[in-house]
C-alpha cells in the first residue's frame, strides 16, 4: 500500500523537532551534528534568532500579495542584489527549479526577439543537477534523471566536464546558452577552474551566445566568496539561485544583465508566490549578514581549518577515503568504502551528512557553524571511519 506521503525518496529513519545553530534535536531527544544544513539551504543555521526576528515581525504584518502590485520587500532585496552582483535585474522564485525554467526561458527570447528564433540550444554538462522539471531533467541528461519521463524537452546537449576541446567545437549558430555549475554539487563536488570559466565566458563572448551559471548550491557566501563564480573574476549574463538565499525559507532568484533579461517583458513570465513579503523579508536579512566581508572571511577561515581536517582523515583512514574536493564550505570526501554506508554509519555517531555522485559524501555545514563544532565533526567523522573499518 502507498504511504500518505509519496514514497520519491528513501528516507532515513528518523525525525527532527527542533534545530539549534548546527545541531538537531530528534524525537527522542537525541542530538545531531548537521554537516548537511537541508543540502546547502540552512546557510546561517538552524532558528537562527536574526532571521527568526525578521520572519516574526515581517509575519505579524502580511505574508502575500500578488505580483500584481508592488512588494517592497522584494524590491528591497531585488536592489541588494543588484548592488552585489553583476546583474541589473531579479526574478524571485520559490525554488532552483523554477529558477532554471525560467533561465532556459529568458535565454531563448533573448535570441527569438534579436531575429535568430533557430538559437535554441543549450549545451551542459555531464553530472550536472539543475532541478526536477521537465526542462532541468534535460538539461542533466542523466538516465537516473530523465528514464521514464519522455519526450523530453529539445534542445540540450551534455558535455564531458572540463573538455576544452569539446566546449569549443560544440558551440555553433544554433547555441543559445551554456549552462554550468561553477562547483557541482549532485554531481560530486566537482569545481570548474578559473580557466574553464573564463574560456567559457569568451567563448560566449564571440559568439553570442549566453552564460548561464547555477548557483543555487554553490553561491550565498557557501565559496567564501559572495558567488563562487567571483573567485574566476568572470560574471554570468544569467544566473541561478535559491536555497541559501532564504536561509531555510523556500526562495529562489535569477539574476540577468539587462541585455540577456531584455525579451522579458510583461505578461512573458509569472509566479504566485514568488518575492513574496515573508521570503523577501528573510532573504534580505541573510544577503545583510553574507555580504559582509568579515563574514565571507570567516568562512574561508572556518573552510581551511575544516579542509585540513578532513585531509588528516584521508590520511589516517585510506581503506575509506581517498580525496578531499570542493571549495569553501562546500567539501566532499571522494571515498574508497561505499558512501551510502558511510552515511549509514555516521548516524551512529549521530552526525549528519549527503551522499552525491561518483561516491563523494558532501558536507555543507552552516557557513556559521562555530569552530569548536567543526573539531567535534571531524572526530564523529573519524569515529565513522573506524565503524567501517571495524565492519
């Protein structure tokens, strides 16, 4: 018999009632060390008292209006973005899905209303995970992905990661965007170089053609940069964002320059609930406590402790690990032991973490999370090891 919630995930057996910074408290009373942060969303923590403060009092005056009529919450923060970043432009969503619909959308108008309607496709890459809607599946290509779910949209072709031959000669007069993940997160934790982002961008550049980077995972300060995509000292013409962003409340963004946004005019896109008051309100308390320079320090700080950390524990443990990736606050232990036991194992320990792709276990703590509870990660993480080990 199908359960009342459908059955889509496998989900581990236990609950949580209460969260508290890094750590959640389950139903028997237990507490657990959160390296996963809802996969990258919970950026500040969990009932982080700042962003509490400005859901309640932003709450007590009004959760939603339509789009139909000015939101100055959403106007507010559309301008912290502005002001942040490369764009001139945002489109609030609820999610990263629906940050790549609208993406692959803004990208084909933009070429459709400069006469060339033919400019539809957008080149990928392999391993790549830009959402669950018919468009982002495509987008990834992947058979765990895409089987089962045909026809599927046209238009996308994947490439192999990092091939600069290949992205050179995939680019013709019927490419209308590239997509990429400046670090991929599903994917493994795999981080693009500053050099294949800035052949990319001028690659773009001759052609025409449209950058799109997804930072739903990576960006928010997760690097310790505002966007990871600053660290290759290149800016997308479009770009993905959501989970960090609202610090836990579903919010999402594309960011556009004013050329690649320009087809975008009214009446060619919409959303109920996007930019609403309460998820502009939050957003806007985590851009002012992430864009600050001090805090974005204290990440990368936090991060090479950490990344050294885990490097003793490949070290100590290489029957289970073999390789530390990743960027910022967004590592992943390449392992040598199946990652899925890995994860099993490390509930014991009462610790928390997130398989990805090519047998990578991806940690993503808080970017606040304090330094004594990455010294206590570390030693749950080495006695995770020994339980395989000892298996």
């Amino acid at each position: 018999m199908i359960t009342a919630v459908l059955p889509t995930y496998n989900r581990a057996p236990m609950a949580f009632v209460k969260g508290e910074g890094s750590w959640l408290t389950a139903e028997d009373g237990s507490r657990y060390l959160d390296l996963g942060a809802g996969i990258a969303v919970n950026s500040l923590g969990h009932a982080n008292p700042a962003l509490v403060a400005a859901l309640t009092e932003q709450a007590g005056q009004l959760w939603h209006v339509s789009n139909l009529y000015r939101i100055p919450q959403q106007e507010k923060l559309a301008q912290m973005l502005v002001d942040k970043t490369f764009a001139d432009t945002v489109f609030f969503t609820n999610s990263g899905t629906e940050a790549c619909e609208l993406a692959v959308k803004m990208a084909r108008k933009y070429h459709y209303d400069n006469d060339m309607a033919d400019r539809v496709d957008i080149i990928a890459f392999e391993g790549a995970f830009h959402g669950r809607s018919t468009a982002a599946i495509a987008a990834s290509g992947s058979e765990k992905m895409v089987k089962g779910f045909g026809p599927l949209m046209p238009g996308f072709r994947q490439l192999k990661w990092g091939d600069e031959d290949a992205i050179r000669a995939a680019i013709t007069t019927r490419t209308c965007a590239v997509i990429i993940e400046p670090v991929q997160g599903e994917g493994g934790i795999r981080v693009a170089t500053d050099g294949y982002l800035q052949l990319l961008r001028d690659l773009c550049d001759e052609t025409g053609t449209l950058l799109i980077f997804d930072e739903v995972q990576c960006g928010v300060g997760r690097t310790g940069k505002l966007f990871a995509h600053e660290w290759a000292g290149v800016t997308p013409d479009i770009m993905m964002v959501a989970k960090g962003i609202g610090g836990g409340f579903p919010l999402g963004a594309v960011l556009a320059t004013e050329n690649a946004a320009s087809g975008m005019v009214a009446g060619t896109h919409g959303s109920t609930y996007g930019g609403n008051p309460l998820g502009c309100a939050v957003g806007a308390k985590v851009m002012e406590i992430v864009a600050d320079d001090a805090f974005l320090d204290a990440v990368s700080r936090k991060a090479a402790q950490f990344r050294q950390g885990l490097e003793g524990l490949v070290a100590s443990h290489p029957t289970v690990f073999e390789a530390v990736r990743g960027q910022g606050l967004i590592l992943g232990l390449k392992c040598k032991a199946l990652n899925s036991d890995i994860v099993k194992a490390a509930y014991a320990e009462h610790l928390l973490t997130v398989p990805a792709a090519d047998n990578v276990l991806r940690l993503l703590p808080a970017l606040n999370i304090p330094e004594a509870d990455i010294a206590e990660a570390l030693a749950r993480l080495d006695r995770t090891a020994l339980r395989i080990e000892a298996a």
